[in-house]
C-alpha cells in the first residue's frame, strides 16, 4: 500500500533574476512499514527533499499525497492539523525543549491532539520502556547524554503513532555507539509497529539500518538500491559502491 | 565595504529592533528637559508660594537622571550582550577591539545624540503642555509662556553626556573582557541552566511567601494600637520593609518556580501548550531575573504607593475642605454675616443661610471609648466635646436621653475603639448629665472653629439644661455658627470674589469653602505633580526594560517554537500560550507591586486625606493601563517571531 506519494517535485529558491532550481521534477513512492533513507551529497537537494515532504516547507510544483491527502494544496491551519495527526519528526539537534522534562517533551504530540491523559501515560510507559528512557523521566534535556536526548526525541516522534515519522540525520550529532543504538531501536521499531521511517542521512553505516535507500543527485533521483535478503554488512558494501560511483563532485574539462 | 557604511547600515538595522529604546530615551530627555526647563521659568515663581516650586522641581530631577542613568546603561548592557556573535565575527575577520569599539561608539553616537535632539526638540515643546498641568492642579492662574533657556539646554546636554561617557565606559569593559569564543556564547552563558528543583529552592520558595505575608500582617496590625510608642513604630516599619523586600527576591528566586512546579508535579507530564509556553519559561527565568525584578517590583510599589498617597491627600481636599467649612461660606461673627448677605443680595445671588448654636462641654465617655495609643489622644473621661441642639440640625431624631455624636474620622477611629452603643456623660460646671449614646454619624455640622470632630447631638431639652450650666472658661468667643450655601453653584467663583472682597476672614473665623479647598489643592498639586511624572518615567523605563527582556527570551526561545509548529501547534496555539506566558512575565511584578503598595497605602492612609478606595482605584487602574501597553507590544512582538519560525 503506497503511503507517500510525490510526483513531479519542483523546488525553486530566489527570485526571477538569481534563480536556484534545487529539486528537478522528482518523483518517489513510499510504501507503509518502509524503512527508507535519502543519501546524497551536500546540494543534492535532500534535506530540501525532507522539508516539502513533511509540510515545513512548500514546493514550487508538483503534488504530494499521504494516505491519499494532498499536502500541496492545504492551508496553514489545515497543515498545522495534517502534522499532528500524521507526521513525526526527528531532527540532528534533537530539538528538545530545555524548560521541559523528558516526560513532557515526548508527551507534546498527545497534548496537541488532546488524547485523554490516562491514555496517554499508558503510550508514554510503553514507548519510554521500549527505548530505555524510562528511568529519566523527570530529568531536564540539559542532565542527560546525546544518545538520551536523541531517543528521547524519537520517542516523541512515535508516540502518537503517526503514519509516517521523518528523520534528518538523527545520528548526526552522536557518537558511534549512541548511534548504532538509535538505529537498533528504529529499526526495531518499525518492525514492531509497522511504523513507516523517511531518514536522510550521509552516513552509509546509518543508511544500511534501513530496507531500501534512494541516491539523489542535483535534485533527481539517480538510483535505489533495495536491501533485500542481504545482511546489513553486505548492504552496506552495496551502498558504499554506489556512494562512490556518485562521487561528490565531477571534475569534467 | 567601508566602516562608515557598515555603520550606517548597522544604525538602520538596530533603529528598527530598537523603536521603543529610542522612544524611551526620547521620552526621558524630553521629560528632563522639560523639567529642567520649568526650574528656569519665571513663571515657577508663582507656584513657589505653596512649596518651594523650584527647589522640589529640582530634585525630583534629581531623581530622575538617577532613574535614566540606570534605565540607559541597563538596556545598553543587553544590546550589547545581543550583538555580542556580531563583535565576534568583527573580531574574527581581523579587526582589533578597539577598532570595534569604535565602530559601537560611533553607532551608539548617532542614535543616542539623533534621539537626544529629538528629545529635545520635544521637550520644549511640550513643556509649555506640562507647565499647563501643573498650574491647572495647583489652581494658581498664570499664563504658560514658552521660553527657550539655554541654560536648561547646557544642563540637559550635560548630563546626558555623562550617561553616554558611563555606556561607552561599560561597552568599553565588555569588549575588553570577552574573548572571540566566549562572545559566541554569551547569549547562552546569561540564562541558568535548566536543572531539577532542589529541596533548598522549596524552601527559599516557602519563605519568601511567608515573609512577605509575615510583612503584610505586621504592616496591617500598624496601628491597631500593638505598637504604643514610637521607636517600636519605627522598628515595626523597618521590619516590614525589610521582610517584604526580602521576601519579594527569595520569591522570585524560589517562590515562582516552587508554586509552577507543584502545579506541574500534578499534571504529570501531560502538559497543554499554554503551559509548555508559560510555566516552564517563567519558572526559570524568573529565578535568573530575580534581582531586576526584585527592584523592578519594590519601585513600582513605591511608585504606586507615593502616587496614591498623594492623589488621596489632592482627592480628599474637597471631603477636607468640606468637613473643616461645612457650608460654601461659614461665618462666626454674625456682623460678618450680615455684611455678606447683603452684598449677595444685592448681587441678585439666591442663597440659604443655616444657623446653629454651639457649646462647649466635657463629656465622659470611658464606657465606651477605649484607647489603642496612649499619648495621642485626651483622656476619655474628660473628653472636650460640642454640643449643638437636634432642633437646629436636625438629621436624625434623639429622645430626651438620647445622644449620637457625629463627624467620624478615619484617624481618629485608628487611635481609639469605640463601642456601638453606651452611657456617657456630659458635664457641665456643675452637674453631669446622664445620656444613652446611639452611635457615630459622618456629617460633620459646624466649621473647625468650634473643635472638630466630635460633636454632640442632642435633645432640645437636654441643650438647654447644658447651656444653662455652662463652664465659661471653655467657651469659644462666639457660639454661633453662621453656614451659607448659594442654591446656584455657578455663582460660586462670583460670590467667592464678594467674600474675599471684603476680607472677612480678617474679622475671624471666617471661611470660604472654595478658598479652603484651593489651598490644599495647591500644597498638594506641586507635589503630586513631580510624583506622577516621575512615576510615570519610572512606568516607561521599566516597561521598557521588561519588554527588551522578552524580546531576547522570544528570540532566543524561537527554536522552540519551530519544534512545536514542526509537531502540529498552530500559530494561534503558540499565540495563545505567549499570551499567558506574557500576562505571568508582566503581570506576576506588577500584580505583586500592586499587592505591596496596597498594603503600604493600607497601614497609613488616613494620615493623608478622608477617602482611601477611589483615588487608590484610580491610580492603580491608570498604571496598570500603561504598564499593559508594554505586554500589548511585547506579544505583538512575539506573534512576529512565531510567524517567521518556520
């Protein structure tokens, strides 16, 4: 079942005169209960990619529709309640707010679809106890680690079980280990609860978590590679290949 | 580009972000100005009769650079703090500090001098507005002239200067102290870490409320008669002072954050955005602030307080001139009298005139009365007190052993308790009679000339039996009182200028009620004149001061409202929960400098005039009203910078 469907993307930044055209007529499907990563080198538009995907921003032309809603043509208000119903986010920095406690920072989602408190303290037992935050409950972002803070952030990003949960670059700011935790954990979590994950990453360790991974170059997709039967190390060799024949930058004379 | 250009282009950038500091300042020269200009004003003199115009108009300048100087260096500090990535980045690229040093200056130079002349130019024109009021409030008829002095202009300039050279001297400290890397984080070095409360908060929390109130109750009990001499009066004031200035900083420091997290302790994590926004900020941000909004509060309340004292003592004036002259013209003498109604007549003014005999007695009165203070008042046994005939004022009936005393005052009241009802007793030379007393009554019947307050009312009989026994040694020279009141209030002015014509106040006791309700107005107006205005410059400075507080948490807590906006709030959500926060930021000092000056208004009042809740109500509403113009703004402020975060 397609969840995600985006066609003919057009993203154009500047005015008449100094126009930058970042995303070229893109087209991408997303089925529900993927597990999905963007890779692409810096300027190939995918954090771009993420921000019209997930309503934050606008896209020049082209339509977007998840769960059969096209997000394009919605207004602010109609958009600010498309967010809280069916998307989750997970962000490098964490975006905790500081003045709140672990618990009230992944309770947020709850509170603006107003779902009963009782409910509520069941869903946050069950997210906080399957990524081990539990016990800091009542800690404040700034008494905790990277890795904390980060599976914090994505237990705010599942817990009111939204239809699909974008991630940009979640690992970005963690050490190797928090990291590969992070990953177990979403990974895992959307096996369980056949959540559906966008990820952009650069990481190739981090793409290889994940069943299929989309290359885009100078905003057009250029290819995808499907994990598969294989295991994540060989996945991972896969991505690599492909990564290199990418390549950063062409010096063509 | 060149340092002039960027300069310039810094000096627009910050004109924008900084209105209301201009505004502020503008405000400030051109009310110093103003004032400054007044000392210098010949027409000073004509007030200078009630108190010494010039002299108060002085200090109260005086004052006010001391509120100034302190407003301008405290919110050049946080302009400085705010610009600090921007020095950085200066730094960076190779300038030297002092070079940029420079730059600031000079910037700070154009807007600061811009505004000043500005101010200026304001000033004078306005202070032929402001010479206005003050005649108007202190009734003294006189033309307000605008007179340029270039001795005021010399003055305003100088003093200005001097704040300049103390900013430029604290910019100069910073720039010299901060490194490239700790400019780059001096924004979140300012603001405390967000931590768990600890045990020692709840209690500094708990006892600030409780010394607060401790400072109320004492403040409450001041003169209910626990404090009989006056070194513990003065002690009990310190007291109060001291625990209610205490307990406001502990309050800020531990109160606001102890109260906001039993509240979030009950919701368990499950907070609405009004809450995100409003208690979790205000509860750690309070606690870093604490010290400015100590101070910020303990002002206000003075302000407050000053203003409502003063404004009581200008209100009552016609209450006071009202009991002290019971009628428009109040006579003692009856050729006097007569003289007067003569000329009204042939005036062709229709008046009534009220005549009432009045005695001197000694009444005791120890069953009822019982002292709160001991040397302040005479000894209930052996009160004076004067006696008039229920016939000739007649506003409630007596019987024959019946009597109720009338002209109630508040101070009085604070020195003695007096029962409902009782046996008292008047005395004459030679025998006393026996009386049931029926209780106290407001009106006051005849002028000050024969006592004050209290007056007797009695039956026609027992008046008589009184005026048959009287102690002459007592008696006052006449014991007639003559009350006039014109039927037609118009004609008031007119009448006045006949009474005031002939000069029968040389032949006596004699009043106008008019005259008597001016002087006042006058002793009080100068004085409330000066206190409004520095209370207000006080209001602008620290509305202004709290505003520039809000504007940098807003901006600094923009990230949040990103992530909420990212997590499905809508702008109208986070709006309404600025709006809270925003109410909490300025409403928690101004409700809490409200509280304080109410209470120090409460404890002494009646020291100052007749009427406590109006004039109080007034002066608290007014300030209120501006003081909300700041939060107006303030949200206005932030409701741009939700819209643009995202």
């Amino acid at each position: 079942m397609i969840l995600l469907e985006a066609a003919k993307l057009h993203k154009t930044y500047g005015n008449k005169f100094n126009k930058q055209e970042v995303l070229k007529g893109l087209d991408l499907k997303i089925f529900k209960g993927e597990f999905v990563s963007i890779m692409g080198a810096s300027g190939s538009g995918k954090t771009t990619l993420l921000n019209v995907l997930s309503s934050i921003d606008r896209v020049t032309n082209g339509s977007i529709k998840i769960e059969g809603n096209d997000i394009t043509g919605m207004k602010e208000k109609q958009l600010a309640e498309f967010r809280k119903q069916h998307l989750g986010f997970l962000f490098q920095d964490y975006n905790l707010l500081d003045t709140l406690t672990v618990k009230e920072n992944i309770l947020l989602p709850l509170s603006v679809s107003k779902t009963p408190k009782k409910e509520a303290d069941q869903r946050f037992e069950r997210i906080a106890a399957e990524l081990g935050i539990f016990e800091i409950k009542d800690k404040y972002p700034n008494e905790i680690s990277g890795g904390q803070k980060q599976r914090t952030s994505a237990a705010r990003a599942f817990i009111h079980e939204p239809s699909i949960i974008f991630a940009d670059e979640p690992t970005g700011a963690l050490d190797s280990k928090s990291a590969s935790d992070l990953l177990n954990k979403l990974s895992d979590l959307n096996q369980t609860r056949q959540a559906t994950i966008l990820m952009v990453t650069h990481d190739p360790v981090a793409a290889s978590y994940c069943g299929r991974v989309i290359f885009i170059k100078d905003g057009l997709i250029y290819t995808e590679l499907n994990k598969g039967d294989q295991t994540r190390q060989e996945f991972f060799k896969d991505i690599m290949k492909t990564q290199s024949v990418l390549g950063g930058v062409h010096h063509e004379r | 580009m060149s340092v002039n250009q960027l300069i310039l282009r810094n000096l627009k950038k910050n004109l924008k972000n900084y209105y209301l500091y201009v505004f502020a300042l503008m405000f400030s020269v051109a009310l110093y100005f103003a004032f400054v200009t007044l000392q210098y004003d010949p027409a000073m003199d004509e007030t200078k009769g009630s108190i010494k115009g010039a002299a108060a108009i002085k200090a109260a300048s005086v004052l006010l650079i001391g509120i100034v100087a302190i407003f301008l260096t405290y919110a050049n500090n946080l302009f400085i703090k705010r610009r600090s990535k921007e020095i950085g980045l200066f730094q960076l690229v190779g300038m030297t500090k002092n070079k940029i040093f420079r730059i600031l200056s000079i910037e700070n130079f154009l807007l600061y001098y811009g505004s000043l002349a500005a101010g200026v130019f304001l000033g004078f024109s306005v202070s032929k507005l402001i010479m206005m009021v003050l005649l108007k409030i202190t009734q003294v008829d006189g033309i307000a002239r605008l007179h340029f002095s270039g001795a005021a202009l010399v003055q305003t300039l100088l003093v200005f200067t001097a704040i300049y050279a103390l900013m430029l001297l604290t910019n100069y400290i910073f720039i010299k102290k901060q490194s490239i890397l700790s400019l780059f984080r001096v924004v979140s070095n300012t603001e405390g870490r967000v931590k768990t409360i600890s045990i020692w908060e709840m209690v500094i929390g708990i006892l600030g409320i409780g010394m607060i109130g401790t400072g109320y109750y004492v403040s409450s009990k001041l003169f209910d008669g626990d404090f009989t001499s006056v070194n513990q009066l003065f002690f009990a004031m310190v007291f109060i002072l001291a625990s209610v200035i205490i307990g406001t900083y502990l309050f800020y420091k531990g109160s606001v954050s102890f109260i906001a997290n039993i509240i979030r302790k009950k919701k368990d994590g499950y907070l609405k955005i009004n809450e995100v926004l409003s208690l979790s900020s205000i509860m750690f941000r309070m606690k870093s602030n604490a010290w400015l909004l100590t101070i910020i509060t303990t002002v206000s309340a003075l302000a407050i307080g000053l203003l409502s004292l003063t404004y009581i003592s200008y209100y009552s004036a016609e209450q006071m001139a009202k009991n002290n002259v019971p009628a428009h013209f109040t006579f003692v003498d009856s050729e006097s009298a007569a003289d007067f109604t003569e000329e009204l007549e042939s005036n062709k003014i229709v008046f009534t005139e009220k005549r009432i005999e009045v005695l001197q007695a000694v009444m005791n009165a120890e069953e009822i009365i019982g002292l709160k203070m001991e040397e302040y008042t005479q000894d209930p046994a052996a009160m004076s007190v004067t006696v008039i005939s229920e016939k000739s004022y007649g506003q409630r009936d007596v019987a024959k052993d019946e009597v109720y005393l009338t002209g109630y005052s508040d101070i009085m009241m604070k020195f003695i308790s007096m029962k409902d009802s009782g046996p008292i007793e008047i005395r004459g030379k030679e025998e006393a009679i026996p009386l049931h007393y029926l209780g106290m009554e407001k009106e006051y019947p005849v002028s000050r000339y024969f006592g004050g307050s209290p007056v007797a009312v009695v039956d026609e009989s027992v008046f008589e039996q009184v005026k048959k026994d009287l102690d002459p040694s007592i008696q006052r020279d006449s014991s007639w009182y003559i009350g006039i009141d014109l039927q037609d209030e118009r004609e008031l002015t007119k009448a006045n200028e006949l009474f005031n014509e002939h000069q029968y106040t040389e032949a006596g006791m004699n009043e106008s009620r008019l005259d008597s309700e001016n002087i006042q107005k006058r002793q009080m107006g100068l004085t409330m004149f000066i206190v409004g205005f520095l209370g207000l410059t006080f209001l602008i400075t620290s509305g202004c001061i709290l505003y520039f507080k809000q504007m940098d948490q807003t901006e600094d807590e923009q990230p949040s409202y990103t992530i909420l906006r990212k997590l499905g709030f809508t702008q109208g959500d986070l709006l309404k929960g600025i709006q809270a926060k925003q109410a909490f930021n300025f409403g928690i000092p101004l409700a809490i400098g409200l509280l304080h000056s109410y209470f120090a208004v409460k404890s002494g009042w009646f020291f100052f005039g007749t009427e406590l809740w109006s004039p109080m109500i007034i002066v608290m509403t007014l300030y209120t009203a501006l003081y909300s113009i700041f939060t107006v703004l303030s949200v206005a402020h932030s409701k741009k910078v939700i819209r643009e975060s995202l």
